[in-house]
C-alpha cells in the first residue's frame, strides 16, 4: 500500500491515522521516498529535513498511541515555501544574498503547525524573495510543473504547487500578495486559499508588500485547505496587522451545500478586461452550470476593471518590495537576481504622491466591491486565463501586460479560493476562484466543497510528463522590445538613483528604464484628482466595542 500513501488526503490519512489504520512513521516515509525519487525532476525543494522529519513522526506515533491525536494535523507531514522562518533550519527566501540565514525562531505558522503535531518534510522553493519568476540565475533553480515538466508551476509558491500536485506533500504553505497562493494552486490544479487580510498572522515569513501579503495554505481537496487553514488561524498580538476576530469551524458547514446562495459571477475579468483562451471560458461556463444545478442563482456583476486593480497592486507592491529591499539594493544590487531588479528596483522611482493615489484608489475599489457583495454571498470568476505557459518562454515582462485575475481580492482584502474546474486539450489544470465577504471563508469552503464533490476533477493525477521537445532558456530579464527612449525620463531616472546611491551598471539600468514606462502607464490609471477627505486605504478603524474586531483597511 505504500506506493498510494502519498496520494490521501490529509483528511483521510488523519482518519487513518486516528484508527491505527496508519502509522505517522510510515506515512512520512513514503513522502521522504517520494521527494528523493521525483524531486530531481521538480525542484520543489530546497531544503529537505529528512531526519528531523523522521524523528517527529516517531514522537507523533508515540504521543498519538497514548494521548490520541491533537488535531486532524497530528502525524501528517507538511512543508514550507522558504519565506517561513524555521528555528535552526536555513530560510533562504531562494536568494543568494540569504542563502545561509538561519533563523533563531519560527514563524507563528510554522509554529501553529508543529504545535498541532505536524510533521515538517521541508522548504520549498518560490521565487527570489517572493517576487514572482521564474529565474535562472540563483543559487537554485525554479521549479517545474508536475503536469508538463516544461511549464510554469506558478509562482511565487511554486514549489508548493509543484510538491502538492506531485505528491511529495499533502499540504504546504505559501504566500499571497498578488495571486502567488493561488496561481500555482491553479497551474497545478491544486486548492488554494488567500484568506482576508489579518486572518492568518505573518510574523516570521520573509516580507514583499506589509499592505498586500497574506499566508495560505495549498492543498489536494478543499476539506484539506479547510483542515490547514483553521491551524493557523487566530489573533497574534505580535503581528500589527493580525485581526482579533472569532475562528469558525470551517468544515462544520463544509458539506451544507449551496441551495439558495446567490453567486455574482465577474464575468467581465476573463471575456472583457482581458480575454481568456477559450477552454477557460468553456470551463468556467460549464462550472456555472454545475452551480445552478446544486440550487444556487448566478447573477453577473460588475466590479472596477482588472488594469486598474493591477495598477494599484503594482504599484504598491513595488514601493514597498524597493523600500524592504532598499539597503540591499543599493549596497549588493548584483546579487539578485535579474528579475527580482526588474521588478522591485522601480519602486525606487515611484513618488510618494503616486502611492498614496494607489492607496486612495485601493479604498474606492475595495468600498464598490463590499457594496457589490450586499447582494451576493460570494464572486465568482476565473483564477487563470487558460492552461500553464512554457516556463523557459516568460519574461519578466510579464509582470507589467496582462493583469492578473488574483489581484482584485489582494486590493480589496477578502477571502478567495482557487479550485481545479477542468483541463485543457493537452491535459493541463484550469481552475476557477471564490472569494466571500470578509473573515467569512467559511462561505467559500462551503461553495467551493459542494463543486468538488460534483465534478470529477480530484480522479486525476499528474504523471509528470516530459515536454516533447526541449524549448530554449530566453533572457527572462526583459522583452527588449520595449525600448524607453525617453532622454528626458531617463535623466530622471539617473538622477534618482544617483540620490539613492544605487550602483546600478548599465545592464541593470537599461532593465529599470525599459519597466518604468510600463509603471508610468498604470500610475496613469489612477484617480488623482481627488477632494482631500478621500484617505488611504492604510488609516485603520478603531475596535467594534461589541465585537472587539478591526477592520485594518476600508
């Protein structure tokens, strides 16, 4: 039976393991085998910490045998994109400038998860610092999609989608600031969940955007995401940004169903702001269908177009990755890689004024979605616009062209799930996200458990498939098709890195100065002409005297 064991569920091992059906020790065993065989071919991981692994199951199968299990995570193995810090084991951020950091604690996640009897298998690779990718000029390489080993995992949690799908883990954690849970949860055709904004506490985990990130959990089934995400719930008073609000049993109305919900479908994201391939479209359409069947009413709505919600994510993304970055940036700019300055290193250029517009733009959209979902119980749309790309094809560029699909719920704080609805032609995941009102995640397990159970999507496994021919490595540092020939706005450029002190060589400024018009386009977006009461989404809300909740951002 061991060949299957890295194929159950996390619910289902857990029951097993509760019956002494399973043995924690065997189980960890057949992921440690797993890793050893596939991960040459997946590069999920980074770090793999076999015998601490090893030695944490037989003190669960000792503890289990005489005290029962503590949670439905005791004597189930995990693993950790290596953003979160780990006491004693190196967190790398996979970067060479912290390839030897070796953190003196946990993060309160990894803490949540060790407390409640889990079983750490390792660290996984993401993409420098969280910024998206991939790379090919870091100490390790980018991972690779289990379905197709040629294609785009998704990022920046790409080894957590990678290990997940492959079944080198039955969950692990990732990051989310602007899709980077969900996309790779979606090119792998995994469940994925960016909870509301302070649901899960961040102390401990690497930093790209304090205004944007969030932590979640990447899964086979959405009971699964359900299971990892109540661990790791709750107020954390050492975490600024963590909410003090109730913890629901999230799979106490999981299986409820979703007779009489209404669902506001945003359409317009993947047929109108950007058009989708046409087996997302077929795919999404279908998941409508399935939906209605089950009792619920569809309706269309409207929400603020995605290159506006892109520009806003964009923009306060880099800000706050340049100023994160900032020392290092200018003092060890060589050692990122060349993405990562692609795509942080304007941040340096973007005014204060043109922040704040991002911020106060953030408040508008987010107030016209809260209103929207009045009407509804949760949205309703695409998480990808069609299968995975070829990875060695992307180029940084990438990050500036089409606007995410995932980027709305970062901006507007609220919970979204991703989950498989399909495949394409060639085999590939397609998926779609639900996103509820806030701290109400609940609601999107419940929609998203009754789509599961209804379609067939969980029958198939990828076989890690080799590409049939090999497609060569472009410089994903830039399209250079996009030249700025701006002498006035170069100057401007120049003079602000002079004034920062960046030592940018010429490469590493002609990079910065083919993003920038890109990042002057979306500022261009942006209502600036606005009455001063309008503040930024960053002025907090006093505590509810009743419910003792804070909402962080309008």
């Amino acid at each position: 039976m061991s060949h299957e064991l890295y194929y159950l569920s996390i619910a289902e091992a857990s029951r097993q393991i509760a019956a002494k059906e399973l043995s924690p020790v065997e189980l960890t065993r057949a992921y440690l085998e797993r890793i050893e065989a596939l991960d040459p071919k997946l590069h999920a991981f980074i770090t793999v910490t076999a015998d601490l692994a090893m030695e944490q199951a037989r003190a669960a199968e000792q503890a289990i045998a005489h005290q029962g299990q503590r949670s439905p995570m005791h004597g189930i193995p995990f693993a950790l994109k290596d953003i979160y810090d780990t006491a004693g084991i190196a967190t790398t951020g996979h970067s060479r400038l912290t390839r030897d950091r070796v953190p003196e604690a946990n993060s309160a996640c990894t803490q949540r998860l060790l407390d409640a009897g889990g079983i750490l298998l390792g660290k996984l690779a993401t993409h420098e610092f969280a910024t998206g990718g991939p790379s090919y000029d870091l100490p390790w390489p980018p991972a690779n999609n289990p379905w197709l080993l040629d294609r785009f995992p998704g990022g920046s949690s790409s080894g957590a989608g990678a290990a997940v799908a492959a079944g080198l883990a039955p969950g692990a954690m990732g990051s989310d600031t602007g899709g980077s849970v969900r996309l790779p949860a979606a090119y792998c055709g995994l469940a994925g969940i960016k909870p509301t904004f302070g649901r899960v506490s961040k102390r401990g985990i690497l930093p790209l955007s304090w205004s944007l990130d969030n932590a979640g959990p990447l899964t086979w089934t959405v009971e699964d995401c359900a299971i990892m995400l109540q661990l790791i719930t709750g107020h954390d008073p050492l975490d600024p940004s963590s909410a003090n609000c109730p913890v629901p049993d999230y799979r106490a109305g999981i299986d409820d169903g979703i007779a009489g919900m209404r669902i506001g479908w945003v359409r317009h994201f993947y047929e109108r702001d950007a058009m989708a391939e046409p087996s997302m479209i077929e795919a999404m359409n279908a998941a409508v269908d399935v939906l209605q069947d089950l009792g619920a009413e569809v309706v269309e709505v409207e929400l603020p177009s995605l290159d506006l919600f892109q520009a806003c994510n964009r923009i306060i993304t880099m800000s706050e990755a340049f100023t994160i970055h900032e020392h290092s940036m200018i003092n060890r700019p060589e050692d990122y890689g060349a993405v990562t300055r692609y795509r942080v290193l304007p941040g340096a250029m973007i005014t204060a004024a043109e922040y704040l517009a991002a911020l106060r733009q953030q408040r508008e959209c987010t107030a016209q979605a809260l209103a929207v979902l009045e009407s509804v119980d949760v949205f309703l749309t695409a998480t990808i616009f069609g299968p995975a790309p070829v990875q060695a094809a992307m180029r940084a560029e990438a990050n500036f062209s089409r606007p995410p699909l995932t980027n709305p719920f970062n901006l507007t704080q609220l919970p979204a799930l991703t989950l498989c609805n399909g495949y394409s032609e060639e085999g590939l995941p397609l998926a779609m996200q639900i996103a509820g009102r806030r701290f109400d995640e609940a609601t999107c397990f419940r929609v998203a458990q009754a789509y599961e159970k209804a379609t067939p999507w969980r029958d198939r496994r990828p076989q890690l498939l080799e590409p049939e021919a090999d497609t060569a490595v472009v410089n994903p540092r830039a399209s250079g098709d996009r030249q700025n020939d701006d002498a006035a706005r170069r100057a401007d450029y120049a003079a602000l890195c002079q004034r920062l002190e960046l030592g940018l060589d010429e490469a590493q400024f002609r990079d910065l100065a083919e993003a920038m018009p890109h990042v002057d386009a979306m500022v261009g977006r942006l209502q600036r002409d606005r009455p001063y009461t309008d503040e930024p989404s960053l002025i907090f809300r006093h505590a509810d005297s009743d419910s003792g909740e804070v909402s962080n951002h309008v």
